[in-house]
C-alpha cells in the first residue's frame, strides 16, 4: 500500500478513546499519526503500522 501525508486511515483496533481513524501526519521509515477523535499524536516504525492499517478511509 502507498501512503501519503494528510490520508486519514482505519486501524484495526480502537485507540483507548473510542477512535479507530487516524490522519497521516509523516511518512517514512516511521510514521507519525494523529488520531482523530481526541488529538494524540503517536510515532509507529513502518512495519507496525502498515500491520495495523485496515484501510485507507479519505485521501
């Protein structure tokens, strides 16, 4: 999958706010990605993430 900074993506499990749609804030070898509901931004290496998405939701 191609991922682009501003993409808001699905994981497949809930952030502990309820939220589960994340905005993609910095691409690379690690991610950076905001969740959507209460604003918590968090890094995750490439392979983690790319592990938790479920689907690209809005580009």
């Amino acid at each position: 999958m191609k991922f682009a900074v501003g993409e808001v993506v699905q994981f497949k499990k809930e952030h502990p706010c309820g939220s589960d749609q994340w905005e993609i804030l910095r691409t690379g070898m690690d991610f950076r990605v905001k969740c959507l509901k209460c604003g918590r931004v968090i890094m995750l290496p490439r392979p983690k993430f790319e592990k938790s998405v479920k689907k690209i939701v809005d580009s």
